[in-house]
C-alpha cells in the first residue's frame, strides 16, 4: 500500500464510535472524512477573533498506557492490563469530576472495525467500556497506529492477549462528531519502514468552533542515536504536525485544541519552554501552551475540596520506571489557540512505584499523569431575553450539558420589559434570580466547576438604575464557608452592586475577618444604561472596576475564597441585560466586543415573491432572484436598550472577477435602515446584472462598535430577471 509520509492528509484507518448502549461497534472508513467544499468568495475578514466567542473546552490528555503490560519488573510494564473495564471506569470517573467535555487518549484499545468469528463480546475494549460508562451524548473517533515487521511490512497495531481491538488514539467529546480528518506525519527516509509512523487526528463537533486533536510522537532516541540529530528530527516531525493542522485550517478545523504525548527530550528539572527544548518551538510559537503558566498563586494542601488550590505549572507528566529507579519527564502536553484559564497536571494518578520483581501492583495504572484544562471561552451568558416565563436560559448550553446542570429562576419583584426595543429585566427592589442545581439536596450550592472565585475572572452586565434607589446587588456570589451565621453566609465571594449613595461597587470577601470585604467603587448614572466589568486577577492579587469600556478604579485583594449560591438582582431597583460569567480577565478588545451589537443572525433577499429556487440566504449555493433591485435584510439587535443601530451591508460579482461591487461594507451608501434596539435593517441594492452570481453580508453598527461580521449569503439572477 502506498503511503504518502510526511504531512499530507493520508487515507489511514479511522474508527467512529457513537455512545449508545449496544451501537458500540466502529466504522473503518476508508478515506478522511472532509467538509463540504464552500463556493468561491471574497473572504470575509474576523474583525476580533477573540477566544472568548468560542465554547470553553475543558480538556483532557492522557496516555493510558492501555495495551503494555507484562510481569512486574520487567521492561514495557504497565499496571491493570487486564482490567480494561476498571481502566475505563477511572477515567469515567475524572471525567466527571472535572466536568470534562473533550477527552484525548493514548494507546487505548477500540473495537475492531470488522469482527470476522463473530465470539468477541460487546464491551471488551476499553473505549466500549468507557463509552457506556458515559452514557448519552459522548461520541468518539479513533485513529489505528502502525508498525513495521523486522522485514519492513507495514501492520496495523493490535491489542494483545486478553484484549480486543486496534490500539492507537482517540478522542471523545460531549457533543456530536460531524467530520474528521487524520494524516501521518514526517519520519525520516532511513527510517520509513523502520519505526511507528506517527499519526495526528482532528475532529469538528455540531455547533462547536473549537477543534479537537490528538497525537503520539516518537521519542528522540527512536529517531536517531545521537541526540543532537535526534532533537533535530523531532523538531522536524513537530513542525510536520503544525503544518497539518495549519492546512486543514481553510476546512474547517481551526480553534485546534491539541493534546497528546509528544515524547521531548527533557528530565525533571527545567522549564518546557522552546528555549530549553528546541524541538517544541513550532507548536509554541502558533500555541498557548497549558501548563507553561501558573493561573493560581502559591499552592494550598487542603484536603477538602473545592478549595484544594489547583497545582504549580510546569509539572512532569510520565514516571519511567524501567531501569530501576523512576525517572521523572514532561512529555505529556495540551496547547490551544485560545489559550487557557486552568491547568493541572494530576501526578498523584500516575503510578510512580519502583518496577520491581515480585511488587503489588500499584493503585495508578499508567506512567502517564492526566493533563487537565481549561481554555478561554464564552464562560456563562444570560441574555435575560425569554420576555415570559419564570426562568431564564443559560445561553452557552453549560447550564444543562453540565454535569452539574442548573436553572435560573425569577422571583417576586423581577419582570420582563420590552422598554427600549430590547428584551430584559425589571427589578422592583425586592426581586431576583437565583441559580440553582436542576435537581439534589444541596439545591443552593453552584459548584466551583460553575463560577470559580479561587482564580481569575470577569463578571459583566448591562444595568441601569432608578433614580434614588437603594443599595442592591447586580450580581452576587455568597461565600462558602465558616463566616455563617445560622447557615446564612454573611459575606459575598464577589458582589457587583449599587450601593445606594451615586456609585457603582465591586467587592470580594477577605475570610480572615469577618464579613468584610475588600472593595472598589466608581460613579453611577442613574436611568442610563451603563456597562459593568468587574474583573480579578489571581495571580497579580487586583481587583478592578470598568465603566462603558474604561477602567474606572482598581485595588488589591489576595485572600481567595469558594463561592456558592449566585444571586442576580438583589435588592436592586432598575433593570438589567445580558450578564456574563468569564473564568479568566477580559481585556479592554474583549469588553469592547461585549459593549458591540450583536451579530446579525436572521439574513434575507426580499421581496421573496422574487425567488425561483433555494433559501433567502443560500450559503452553500446559489438561490435564483427575479429582480435586479433586490432588498438585503439583516435582523439587528444592541445589548443595550434603547440604542440606535443598523446593519452595512457588502455584496460582490461572483462571476466575473475585478467588476465593481455593487456594495462594500462599511462605506458611504452601505448602510441599511436603523432600528431602536433591535429588527430588521434593510437597504435597496444598486441594480444588478441578469445572469450573474453575487455574494453578500452584513455587519452590524451601532454609531460606534461594530459588532462581528455574518456569514455569506449567495443570489444568482436570472437571465430574465428585471
């Protein structure tokens, strides 16, 4: 079989697994699944780009060390070879605790494509196993690794003895797998039929931006003897994995989130940095890297979670114990495009025993540690747009595929109001809302895996309020802890607030006296709407305030402590729009864009009595018009009531390159009709040219921030058309 080795896209076995009880079974593919082709336009350029648009991954890598094995002191022993369903079942279990929606596998076993003798049973890998431990809603994708015989034949990796299946790498995700692709990467030519051929695979999930990818690179020593030329290699083989994955970028599959083992040659002392480890420096170079900084300051040995502080960065990761004694090395690493909020390298489930001859086997089944984190994303949004009804939606999807799903609910004094144009919130002084678990006894507790006051964050708000109101809360975390009375906490991990006297407040709870607080204030416009950042900064100990985009106040505060019950509204008189929850500081680009109109969602051609086939916004395609003076539409709406706002508009000759267009984005003439808060800006087009194909967008503007640029739109009009 002829492989194309370096980098290119490959036709490599890739298996897909859907967790659903008794559908476990793989599908060998026999070549990359790809996207469908988009058609040809101008490129639409991201005017942000920002991480925090995306969805957070919190993210897992681990090589489980699944198909070694062997007696106690021997070399290639790893613990629990036999016992895949416990294997599956611990993985399961972090995978819970954590509340992980990506998970990264190395040598794991899955199911063989084509059962030929028809005895293996259902669950006898330990993807099956950890599949239907999961339960509804993962999904899965796996890649076959490859190995030559001392002849040069290629084959592809089976699991030995008592275990079934393929052995190489997966990826699972709390979400539905869409598409996938995979390739092999460089292997120098003297050793092409010599050495495992490494592979690279990424997965889109339906509705994500973000894309997942695992890898297993060879060690140094594989790649050559000295390792000087060995390094230089790996360096060749890591700059072949970027280039993979910076080709499949125009596909689709950007926002990488890439896991694995990447075997570099580094001992236990040192920084992971490319200054130290050359051969990493293309993956740093286009990459946050997890665990390269600390997000945490200091390092707390409490037993009693949630405060257990998360652990120092830059933590060895694999435990060698072959020659004696355990050798300790990073070789396992998590990188990301959007970069990271938490990071933690778990070396307390990493089996770092002696192997020696006759020893019990150890309670960690791999000499491997799990990486764990956490990306910058959209963190939590309450749009507070439902208008009817006593509860409001959690925009980001978090609130219900968390492990922990919770509900928010309004209570006595708080209404929907439609004042301005934009849906949102009325307080009377004696409402709020509160977030609760869906279901459970402790129905109050929002766990730190929800909102985090141990390390940094942004809370962010629209709110307006009444003249001569009282002091109230815009929004609050009660603390979690001995300052109670009675049960009732009585300091607050954060509260953003009026505070009754022509001032907005930030404060965060000090534990170390009781119920106060260390806080900030800056002034209040009473009837005007106003947005409100409040930010913490962990590692710097600042706590700041800004106003409308401007950073009004800042202040000091290390004393950190665990939050629970989130309350919104309390006490407050006036309205509010569009809370935010980040797990990370947003910058002054990132609040602007919060401050921005929304994107326009809802795009159409009208008058649609005009169209012979296709949808109005036709974005695979081409719909035909009978018009050559179409109306472009595009639904418009601001996060703050009352504002002005409308849409620009962009159209362009797809058919003949180089004519003039008819609409360019942003300048004279472009602009459509503008609405109070929000509906439908429209503008008539210049008339058109029959028989010809046109692409088109919108933007929207608010006299001040645009906010992000939509999708494209295509129209094709007829040879008739008028």
């Amino acid at each position: 079989m002829e492989i194309r080795r370096r980098f290119g896209v490959v036709a490599v076995a890739v298996a897909a697994t859907v967790a659903m009880v008794g559908a476990a079974a793989a599908v060998r593919l026999s070549t990359t699944e790809r996207p469908a082709p988009l058609p040809a336009a101008v490129a639409a350029p991201d005017p942000d780009g920002v991480a925090h648009r995306t969805e957070q991954i919190r993210a897992m890598s681990w090589n489980i060390c699944g198909e070694a094995g062997g007696l106690r002191g021997y070399g290639g022993y790893c613990a629990w070879r036999n016992r895949p369903q416990a294997r599956a079942l611990q993985i399961e279990s972090l995978i819970r605790q954590r509340d992980l929606n990506v998970v990264l596998l190395q040598e794991v076993c899955f199911p063989h494509p084509n059962p030929t003798d028809g005895t293996r049973g259902a669950y006898t890998t330990h993807l099956q196993y950890l599949l239907e431990a999961l339960g509804p809603g993962w999904s899965a994708k796996t890649v076959v690794g490859r190995g030559f015989t001392d002849k040069g034949v290629e084959y592809e990796l089976t699991c030995r003895g008592d275990l079934d299946g393929y052995l190489g790498d997966a990826i699972l995700v709390r979400g539905e797998i869409t598409s996938s692709v995979a390739g092999e990467l460089y292997v120098p030519a003297t050793l092409a039929t010599k050495v495992a051929t490494p592979n690279v695979l990424c997965v889109r999930v339906n509705g994500w931006q973000s894309t997942p990818c695992v890898t297993h690179l060879n060690t140094v020593a594989t790649l050559a003897t000295a390792t000087t030329a060995g390094l230089a290699e790996h360096r060749n083989q890591v700059q072949s994995l970027v280039d993979f994955l910076t080709a499949q970028e125009p596909a689709g599959y950007d926002n990488v989130v890439l896991g694995g083992d990447f075997n570099p040659d580094r001992g236990n002392s040192g920084p992971t940095h490319p200054t130290a480890i050359p051969s990493m420096a293309p993956l740093y170079d286009k990459y946050a890297e997890c665990d390269y900084q600390q997000y945490l300051p200091g390092f707390e040995t409490s037993t009693t979670e949630p405060r257990t502080a998360l652990d120092p960065s830059n933590e060895d990761t694999h435990f060698s114990t072959q020659s004696g004694a355990v050798k300790p090395a990073k070789r396992d690493y998590l990188f990301a495009e959007a970069g990271f909020t938490r990071c933690d390298s778990l070396t307390e489930l990493a089996d770092q025993t002696e192997n020696l001859w006759g020893a019990a086997d150890p309670a960690a089944f791999s000499d491997h540690a799990p990486l764990v984190g956490s990306t910058r994303g959209t963190g939590l949004a309450w749009p507070l747009d439902e208008g009817t009804g006593t509860t409001t939606a959690e925009a980001t999807g978090y609130a219900t595929t968390s492990e922990v799903p919770f509900v928010t609910r309004l209570n006595r004094g708080a209404t929907w109001s439609t004042e301005g144009g934009v849906t949102h919130l009325k307080l009377d002084g004696t409402g709020y809302l509160n977030l609760r678990k869906a279901s459970g006894i402790d129905a109050h507790v929002v766990p730190t895996s929800v909102m985090d006051t141990r390390g940094s964050f942004t809370v962010s708000v629209w709110a307006k309020v009444d003249a001569g109101a009282p002091a109230g809360t815009v929004v609050r975390q009660e603390s979690l802890g001995p300052d109670t009375t009675n049960g009732i906490a009585v300091s607050n991990a954060f509260a953003l607030a009026y505070n009754g006297s022509g001032g907005w407040s930030f404060a965060m709870a000090n534990p170390e006296v009781r119920a106060s607080h260390d806080t900030v204030t800056a002034p209040a416009q009473a009837g005007t709407w106003t947005h409100l950042a409040a930010s913490y900064d962990a590692m710097a100990g600042k706590m700041s305030l800004s106003v409308n985009g401007a950073k009004a106040v800042e202040g000091a505060h290390t004393k950190r402590v665990v939050g629970a019950l989130v309350l919104m509204g309390d006490g407050f008189k006036g309205a509010l729009n569009e809370v935010r929850y980040f797990p990370y500081v947003l910058n002054g680009t990132e609040q602007a864009t919060l401050r921005a109109p929304r994107m326009a969602t809802r795009l159409d051609t009208i008058p649609r009595s005009d169209y012979t086939g296709g949808p109005y916004c036709n974005t695979g395609g081409y719909s035909t018009i009978t018009t050559l003076t179409p109306q472009l539409s595009a639904f418009v709406e601001s996060p703050q009531p009352g504002a002005q706002v409308r849409a620009t508009f962009g159209m362009w000759n797809n058919s003949v390159a180089g004519q003039p267009a008819p609409l360019v984005l942003r300048s004279a003439g472009s602009f459509g009709s503008t609405v109070t808060g929000s509906g439908m800006s429209t503008i008539q087009t210049p008339k058109l040219t029959p028989d010809t194909k046109y692409g088109w967008r919108a933007q929207v503007f608010d006299g001040t921030l645009y906010g992000l640029i939509t999708k494209n739109c295509y129209v094709y009009t007829a040879k008739t058309a008028q």
